[in-house]
C-alpha cells in the first residue's frame, strides 16, 4: 500500500490492535510486532515506533493474560537490531527487565532464549550489566520452583554466551545449586550439568565441574556427599572413559568406606550405573573389589544393590 497509507491509517489500526479489548487480539497483534515494525518504511521507521508503537508495547508488558504477554515476549527481542543500541538501553531494557521477573515461566523463557538478538546490538558486557543480575537475583529466590526454572533456562543461556562469559558470571551460580538445601533443586542441577558438558565439552568438564563435584565427596553433610554420586552417574557418559576413569571413579572408591549407609548403597547404584563406560581392567582390578567389598555390607539394603551390580559387572568381564 505504500509507505503513505502505512503511517496515515496501517499504524494506527495496528496499535488498535494491540490495545484490543480481547485477549486472543491483543496475543496475535503482539506475536506480529517485529514483523511489522521490519516493514514499516525506512525513514520514518524509528519515529513511529518510538512515537506510536512503542508506548503500546510498554502496557502489554503488564497484560493480565499471560497469552499476550508470552506473545510479546517471543518477538519484543527483535526490537533491537531495528531501533539499536541507544533505545534499546534506554527504552528497551527495562522491559526486558520487567519481563524476566513475571510469574509466567513461559514468558521469562521466551526472553531468555531470544537474548542472541540484543546481545548482537549491544554486546555481551553489556548484557552482564544489564540483565544478567535479574538471572542471578531469580536463581537464589526464596521460592524453590522460581530457582528450578531458572535452571531449567541454564543450559540454553550458555549456549548463547559461551564457555568463557559462561564460567566468569554463572559457572559459581551452578554449583551452588548442588548444595541447595531442596532436593528438587540438587537433581535438576546434576542434569543441568550433564547438559552443560554436552554443549562445552569434556575439557571443560574437567576443568570447571568435575574439581567441584568431587569436592562433595568431602563434604560433612551426607547428602551433598550423595549429590556428588548423582552427579557422576549424569556426567560419566558424556565426559567418557578416559575421564571417567581417572578424575571420578577414584572419588566413588573412596566413598566404599563412607560412615552412612545410605551413601554407602548409592555408591554400589553409582557403579552399576557407570560401569558400560569403564574398561574392563579397571572393572577387574577397582569395581568388582569394591562390590565384593559392599556386598558383605552389614546394612541390607548395601548388600541388595552390590550384589546387583556386582553380577552385570562379572557378566561384562
């Protein structure tokens, strides 16, 4: 229709829309903003949004329905590379901001994982100033399930940033997680770490996690000495044999001769869980000697699960 008809009647029928009494209105106008804002003509492009757009944009961040809000969330991102650094500091930022704090999961995920586009325009130090604090300040909140999600959105947020940004703002931040104090929260995190090895690598793993992990075999508290067997049973299959055999299997060994039963019997699932992954001299001469050792155990259930493990690792020799 040309640019005339565009900013003389297209503009202002759209943001009719997006302030449209209905909801599933408002949810489909919002899913198209960077469409639209993308076809608006060149030179008056960012003087309508800022002007006209904009302030619409700036109500729906605080929508009552959840749909809507999500909708806008998904595409608000792409907002960026259109008006540029300046603005979206300025002006964009704080919604951002606003919307990684809603109560809707679906709307803080869709943030999070269109980051790449305001990363582009403003650049990762930027970024870490910015947004990275609200990340940070949702991952230690009160309500456990605030925190689960966070670590839900962890591994989608290094892929993003990157290994080196990744261990400099929130490496420390997931490990803290594996000594939280809700069990929910210490397994999502081993499986958050398995994620995060399969996406950075095993030199990674080597250096960043597992000198962490073992560090829990330490640890005076039992639990956290079992979250670290948690931890090992994600992460032996991605890290692989070598690794495996030399930088986390000594640690469960150790943990043979742990005072808690219970520790003890998740020592005996450990092996059986990680022993397709081992070689079998090491089966031979390291394994299958801490097996025989639990399966004389004076608890039962150390005995039930060693001598269950102990039998698929003979089949294996």
């Amino acid at each position: 229709v040309g640019p005339e008809i565009t900013k003389n009647d297209l503009v202002g029928a759209y943001c009719s829309l997006l302030k449209d009494p209905e909801a599933e209105v408002r949810a489909a106008a919002a899913s198209k903003l960077k469409d639209f804002c993308n076809n608006l003509p060149a030179d008056t492009r960012e003087q309508i949004i800022m002007s006209q757009i904009l302030p619409c944009v700036k109500d729906m961040v605080g929508d009552m329905n959840q749909h809507v809000k999500s909708a806008l969330a998904s595409v608000i991102m792409g907002l960026s590379p259109i008006l540029g650094k300046d603005n979206t500091l300025e002006h964009l930022l704080p919604l951002f901001l606003n919307q990684l704090k809603d109560d809707y999961p679906e709307v803080r995920l869709n943030i999070i994982s269109n980051l790449e586009c305001i990363n582009e325009v403003i650049g990762v130090r930027q970024l870490s100033q910015s947004l990275l604090p609200a990340i940070v300040e949702l991952a230690s909140d009160a309500k456990w399930r605030v925190r689960l999600g966070i670590i839900e959105y962890m591994p989608l947020l290094a892929g993003q940033l990157g290994p080196e940004f990744f261990d400099e703002k929130l490496s420390s931040l997931c490990m803290s997680w594996l000594t939280d104090h809700v069990f929910a929260i210490r397994e999502a995190a081993t499986n958050n770490l398995k994620k995060l090895v399969e996406k950075f690598g095993r030199d990674w793993a080597q250096n960043t996690v597992i000198p962490k992990v073992i560090q829990l075999a330490r640890d005076q508290n039992y639990l956290y000495r079992m979250t670290c067997l948690f931890a090992i049973n994600v992460l032996a299959e991605p890290c692989g044999q070598e690794v495996t055999q030399r930088m986390m299997l000594p640690t469960v060994i150790t943990l043979v001769s742990d005072p808690v039963a219970n520790v003890r019997f998740n020592v005996a699932k450990t092996l059986h869980r990680i022993y397709p992954v081992l070689d079998s001299s090491v089966l031979a001469s390291h394994v299958k000697p801490a097996l025989d050792k639990l399966s004389q155990d004076a608890d039962h259930d150390v005995q039930y699960f060693a001598s269950e493990a102990l039998e698929k690792v003979i089949e294996a020799l």
